[in-house]
C-alpha cells in the first residue's frame, strides 16, 4: 500500500467510521486524565485487556490520583500491583508519579518527546499517552498495531529488525497527521486486537480490506528466529514457628522489593539434604524467556535470620507483597502440612 494521500485519507475515514460504530467500551477510553492513560498503558504492557480492567479498577480506587500513588510507599505500590507480574512497571509508575509532582507541580508532560524523559516510558507509551490523553499527532505502533499494519503493508521484513520497525512506524506517523489523533489511533489498535487476529484474522468482515496488500495475513508479520525457552530450577525453603512464616526481602532485578520464601543455598547443611530428599511441592512459571521449576521444602526454623530475613504472622500474609509464584507456593504448602505444624 503506497502511502499516496488520497489514500490515507479514504483509510483513516474507512476506520475511524468503523470504530466509532463498534470499538469497545473500555475504561481507560472514557477519560483524557494522562493519570489513568499511564496507569492504564503500562498495566496493559505484556498483558491482556481482560486481566487489567479489575485491577485497573482497583488501583484508581487505592490511588485516585497521582498525588495519592508519589506518596504512597514502594512496599504498598508493590503489593497492589501483584499478579500482573513484571514488577518493574510499578516502579516506573511510582517514579513517575513522584518526579511529576515533585518536579512539575503536578503538570503532566503533554508531548511524546517530554513523556520519554520518564522511567519506563518508550516510544510506544510516550506516544499513546499524548495521542489519548492531549490529541496530539504522535504515532504508535503496539503488538496489534504491527500485525494489523504488517499485514496491510504486506511487509516481508521481520518487524523486530530496525528496517521493518522503521517501515511501520514511519507509516503510523503519517497515518495520524490528521484531526483527531485519539481517534485514529483508538482505531488502528482496535482493528488489530479485534479482527486482525494472530491466528485466523477475520477479514470477511474487515472494514479496511479493500486496502490490504497481502494475500497470506497468517503468515504476518515475519520475525527473527526466536531463542529457546530455557528451563531453571529455583530451590526455596519454607520454615514456620510460632504462626509465623519467614520470608526475605528480594533485592535481585526481578522481584526487588517483594517478599519471597527465602533461597535454599546449595552450601548450607539444608542444601546437601536437599540433594536425597523430596520438596513439598514444586510449581513450575514462566517469565520472559524462561520456564522456571520453582521447589519448595519444609526446613525447620533457622537459629539465626539472614540478611533481608523477617518472621510474619500467617494471618497478615496478604497484606505483603508476594510474587504470585511464591503466594501460590505458600498457599499449597500450608494445606499440605496443616495448621499443626504452622502453630508448632
């Protein structure tokens, strides 16, 4: 599809009539607050709409406001992000809120050039935020809008390649010069979440097929080869006194700052015995690349606590913040051993 402006012109119009008659009504589309745009954008980032609209609902009703979430502190963020995993983005959020009003008075940054300056945010959310909050002309090109446009373009380039990625942005850049950017961008996204399906994409009822080039949609868009999955066994213990359970503070990349059953170290006299004996339970998770086989065993209590090390009492464990492997983990382990050997 050249990129001839009559074109566009009659492409934009096609969509946008298309989505005005049956986009979705979804919460973050109801409002132009860049506080629910971000908090939204960033919740939807590696996960699916469904999942985010309950704790889309949740977060606003515990942060109201971005001056609510800067005041907040971390170990709260955390434990009301937990479930949708890859914690890093309640981080990014929490930052944002606190350097915007720390530093900006409250005052959002409306262009996608400013937004970028903030943790976490890219080209993609820097772009929605000032598209769907301020109407500004910035493209964006999501995991739906790249197969919605690949296919359309019939782009043969894998679009995880710089020159493929260029093509695509370059298109959406020119597609949304134009009136109402929130719209034609809504559109876009909406066309690719909805009918240009990854598997079999709905094209009998495609309402811009008479502008689509490729003649094999399923076959779009291309990538490079990906790398393997990759299997890790993470070995953790479970150790209870008194109605408490310990737990230690994680401070690696992945969980930093949630609380994790604590790591069963190969050198301790637990460790050799790990080797003969069986866990409790083992869970196995994905995350990122890799398929984690995560083992739990029941150890009596230490005599002295490790660093980052805590006893919590069992009846306030879901006020901390868990990764959900380690809280789905607990939860089996105590109805494995009972409250006998929880009180013990």
């Amino acid at each position: 599809m050249e990129q001839h402006f009559s074109k566009i012109t009659e492409f934009r119009a096609e969509l946008a009539a298309w989505f005005q008659d049956h986009g979705r009504l979804l919460p973050w589309r109801a409002t132009r607050d860049p506080y629910r745009i971000l908090v939204s954008e960033l919740m939807l980032q590696q996960t699916q709409v469904a999942t985010v609209i309950p704790y889309y609902h949740r977060w606003l009703k515990r942060f109201p406001t971005i001056h609510d979430l800067a005041k907040a502190d971390e170990s709260e963020v955390l434990h009301a992000w937990q479930g949708l995993g890859y914690y890093n983005r309640a981080r990014n959020l929490h930052q944002c809120a606190k350097i915007i009003v720390s530093e900006r008075n409250e005052k959002f940054p409306s262009r996608a050039e400013e937004l970028l300056t903030l943790p976490g945010i890219g080209r993609y959310t820097a772009g929605a935020i000032a598209s769907f909050a301020f109407d500004q002309p910035a493209p964006i090109v999501d995991a739906n809008i790249e197969r919605a446009l690949s296919r359309i373009l019939n782009l043969q380039e894998p679009v995880d390649q710089a020159s493929g990625g260029r093509v695509l942005w370059d298109f959406a850049a020119g597609y949304v010069q134009s009136t109402h950017p929130r719209l034609l961008n809504s559109a876009l996204m909406e066309l690719g979440a909805t009918i240009c399906l990854p598997g079999k994409p709905l094209c009998l009822i495609c309402p811009v097929r008479s502008f689509c080039a490729t003649k094999d949609p399923e076959s779009l868009p291309k990538r490079r080869e990906r790398q393997p999955v990759e299997k890790k066994v993470e070995n953790h213990y479970l150790a209870l006194k008194e109605g408490r359970i310990l737990l230690e503070q994680s401070r690696g990349r992945r969980w930093r700052g949630l609380w994790t059953l604590p790591v069963l170290a190969q050198n301790s006299e637990s460790g050799a015995r790990m080797e003969v004996n069986l866990p409790l339970l083992s869970l196995s998770f994905p995350i990122t690349r890799y398929v984690v086989r995560l083992n739990i065993f029941f150890e009596e209590p230490p005599a002295t606590l490790g660093c980052g090390q805590v006893w919590h009492g069992l009846e306030l464990l879901d006020t901390v913040p868990m990764p959900s492997p380690h809280r789905r983990a607990v939860r089996r382990a105590m109805e494995r051993i009972g409250s006998s050997a929880a009180n013990g």
